[in-house]
C-alpha cells in the first residue's frame, strides 16, 4: 500500500480520538502541484466527483441541458421536490418517465423531505436518488442520438465509452480501473493529480465552451449541484466562482474562480474533513478562503456540547 499523509485529526477532550490518513493535491492554475500529499499519483475512484465529466459527455452528445438542468446532471442532489421537479421536466422533453430510470430507489438525503414522504406513506424510489438528475441527462443523451436506452449503463455503451473519453481528455491520463458506481455507472479510475487537473480543465475553459457551461451551470446554481444544507452548495456559495464536488469514501475536488485545485481522498472513507482539508490545501497555495472560514472548523460533541474539534497538521502543525 501507498504511503498516506495524516491529514486530519480527531481530538476529544484534549485526545487524539482518530486520524484520517489519505492524499491531497494542490494545483496552481498552469496546472503544476503545489502541494502533494501522500500518493496523489496512485489511482482512486472519483464516485460522485466525477459527474461534471459526465454531464459534460451528455451536454456534448447533444443533450438540451441548459442552466440547472446541466447543474443537476452535474450533482448530488438530496432529492427535494425542486430537484424530482427538474428530473421530471428533462425526461418528458425525451419522452421518459422515472421509471426509465437505473439508478436504485433511495430515500432523499433531504431529512426534512424524508420525513415527509414517509408521513404520506411513501417509500423510497428512483427519482429521489442523488443521482437521478445525471442518469437523466444520460437518457436525454440517448435518445437525442437514437442510441439503446435499456442498456446505457454498459460500459461498452457509446455514451459510456464517450464519458470515458472525455474525462481521460480532462484528466490528461488513462482511466487505469474501471468499476461500478453506487448508482450502477460505470466509473473511471484516476490519480487524485488527474482529478485536481480534470476540474481545473473545466473552470479555465473558454467562455461558452462545454466544459466552461458545466462549471458555471455548477456555480450559478449550486441548490441544484447539492440542496438544502449540502456543504458542496454551501461552500460555492460562500465562495463565488468557485466549484465544488464531493463523491462517496472521502472524496472531494474545489477549484477556485482562478483555476487554483485541490483534490483529496481520505483513504478511511470519511467524508467529516475533507472540506476542510480541502481549504488547507488552497490556503498553502496562497488562496484567500476566508469568506469560506466557517467549514475550516469541525466540531466533536460530548452531551450535545462541543468538547474538541477535528484539526488538519496543514493548517494547525503541531
């Protein structure tokens, strides 16, 4: 196994509870690392990080995905009733219903809308998974060019092959290992440098190119790329032009306005920290993050009080 980097620790009470271990890049915008942590060269998978790349092989396969639409493609929602609305939307533009549909039913990651739907009766389904607004895109993209809808998750689908196509274009290296995602797409493996590199490709694009559309439909409407309380929205909020996607088992790719990256992957798999380390990286580069402070601080609780805080050695060196 690669050597990983101690890249956030867990302290309660004074103890040191837990350390998150893993890789974290920093990019300046000419694309050269800055800051390389742990083995940011190895192949990881990027899960949900990687869906502006899809959204953008559907965009480009002629998929009429403008503004949310292209930024629901591009995210994780948490399955409000605006985001069901959308999805709905797009697929009766092809003459789709959800039951076209392969992602697996789910509850909404919303809280406030589970509990709702389970006062109605309802249980889980497709459209209320996070990844229905992208596996929407995808059938728009097939239809729009006749191609085999029950199949489009094949790998060797066109559509599948053309994600895979243009995310090692992005990435500027080969997809090393193809596996399976959550929600049963196929998944492109790359270095955590190839991650930072591929994101970075899509805010420095030219002004009304398709990479350039993904990432301003991402920013100009991050309710779509998250929801409600969802740290991705929250933090491109807190920080204009900004872009933000994070995926499953510790995951997460921020790319500044200006092209600054910063990829990281907690080899745990926990989630908690990696805004924050993401923040640090951009911090050691320089940026100015500040307007985004209130991420950099993760609180432990004992009896519902805070009594320590997760910390990262990037910004607090002992």
């Amino acid at each position: 196994m690669p050597e990983h980097a101690v890249l956030a620790e867990v302290v309660r009470s004074g103890f040191t509870e837990s350390v998150h271990y893993g890789g974290a890049v920093g990019l300046d915008p000419s694309g050269r690392a800055e800051v390389a942590l742990g083995p940011v060269d190895a192949p990881v998978l990027p899960r949900s990080s990687g869906k502006p790349f899809q959204a953008l092989a559907c965009l480009t396969a002629g998929a009429a995905l403008p503004g949310p639409r292209l930024a629901i493609a591009a995210g994780s929602h948490t399955g409000e009733d605006f985001h069901v609305r959308l999805t709905a939307e797009l697929l009766a533009d092809y003459g789709l219903g959800f039951e076209a549909l392969a992602c697996p039913p789910s509850w909404p990651e919303d809280q406030a809308t589970a509990r709702e739907l389970i006062r109605q009766g309802l249980g889980p389904s497709r459209e209320r998974m996070n990844c229905s607004g992208k596996h929407a895109a995808m059938l728009a993209a097939c239809v729009a060019n006749g191609w085999d809808v029950p199949s489009y998750l094949s790998p060797g689908h066109p559509l599948q092959r053309r994600v895979r196509s243009i995310t090692e274009e992005l990435a500027a290296e080969k997809a090393v290992h193809v596996a399976v995602d959550g929600c049963g797409t196929p998944l492109f493996g790359l270095s955590l440098t190839g991650l930072a590199r591929a994101a970075q490709a899509l805010v420095l694009a030219p002004p009304g190119s398709g990479p350039r559309q993904v990432a301003d439909a991402m920013r100009e409407h991050p309710e779509y790329v998250g929801g409600t309380g969802h740290q991705n929205t929250e933090l491109m909020r807190a920080l204009p032009g900004a872009v933000a996607k994070g995926g499953a088992e510790g995951v997460l790719v921020v790319v500044l306005d200006a092209g600054h990256s910063a990829a990281v992957k907690v080899i745990d798999g926990s989630p908690r920290a990696t805004t924050m380390i993401a923040l640090a990286v951009l911090r050691l580069m320089g940026c100015d993050v500040s307007p985004a402070e209130a991420f950099e601080t993760v609180e432990v609780l004992g009896g519902g009080v805070p009594v320590g805080r997760i910390v990262t050695p990037l910004r607090n060196p002992r």
